[in-house]
C-alpha cells in the first residue's frame, strides 16, 4: 500500500509554493458605465478632479500616521451618512446657484474641478429665476464601492421637477463632491 502512494507522488509534477501578489485596488468610473456611446463626444477626455487622493489603504493592514501628509481615502465605516451627506450638498449647491448664499460655502464639500465649473458662472436658469421655496425630495443613495456614495434627487420649484445627481467620495473621513449633474 505504501507502494501505491509513493508511486502516485513521484508521478505528479512538483507545484511550487504560493506567493501573496498585491493587485491595486481598480477606482470605479466616473461616468456611467450604460450611458450611449452617442451621449459621449469621441476624442473628449473624461473631466476628472484636479487632484486625486492616493492609493486606497489595504484592509487590514495598519497605515502609518506618517506616511503621507496628502488627502487619503476613506473606508464607510470612517464616513458619516451619504443620505445626509447629499441632502445637504444639493440643497447648499442649489441655494448658491439662486444667489441666495455665497458660492464659498459649497467649496469645503466639493472637489476643485467641482467648485471651478461651480464658480464660473453658468448657472440653470430655473435656479435663479424664481424666489419660491425650493424642495428637494427624497435622496437615492448608491454605493459601487467602499468609500463612494452616488447620489440623486429630485429638486422642485414652482411646480417644475428637475433632476440632481452627485458623485460623493471619502477623503479624510468626510465626504467630498467629485461630480456634480444639475438637470
């Protein structure tokens, strides 16, 4: 019998030991993977933030204080709730685009890329056209990823719905607009 088991072992090839290989952790796209090619002008780059954090943390693994003195990603557990979170952006952006509070408030929530197209002056016409109250409904809530939130809404002024829809990142443990839609 331990002849038969000692053939069957010389006549398997050796295999050779396991190795750990650390792949970096892939960013989810920015844009919608199912929008149509047709919406996307060819040859235009995608806008992406000014500066972006580095490399997510690995799980389990403690990170050093001293490390890196730049912006660092967030994990969820690290991150408040996006619900509010958003509620809060859209209804701050939406009030700053009507006139109705300095534009500056909005910048420690946003990315620069975000406040720059914020701050150049093309605003929705139905944002500062009216003085009536504006609602913002209920906030949807998607998270693709650890430490990324998309959010939409429903913003409503005089009778008119118009659609609102961010892109909600954790960096240093608060969430930070990274693309902004106003419909």
């Amino acid at each position: 019998m331990s002849a038969s088991l000692h053939t069957a072992a010389d006549t398997t090839p050796e295999q050779s030991p396991l190795r750990l290989v650390v792949v970096p952790t892939p960013q989810p796209p920015l844009e919608d993977e199912h929008i149509p090619v047709r919406l996307v002008r060819p040859g235009v780059p995608v806008p992406r933030p000014v500066h972006r954090p580095g490399p997510r943390p690995r799980t389990g693994h403690p990170t050093p204080l001293h490390d890196d003195f730049g912006p660092t990603w967030s994990s969820r557990a690290e991150l408040p709730d996006p619900r509010d979170a958003g509620r809060r952006l859209i209804t701050l952006t939406l009030e700053a685009m009507a006139g109705r509070r300095p534009l500056l408030q909005v910048q420690p929530m946003t990315s620069p890329g975000v406040f720059a197209a914020l701050s150049a002056g093309r605003r929705p016409r139905w944002c500062a056209a009216s003085s009536s109250p504006l609602l913002v409904g209920r906030v949807h809530v998607s998270e693709p990823v650890d430490g990324v939130a998309e959010i939409s809404a429903v913003a409503r002024r005089d009778g008119r719905a118009h659609a609102v829809a961010a892109r909600l990142e954790g960096i240093d443990g608060r969430w930070r607009c990274t693309a902004l839609q106003i419909g």
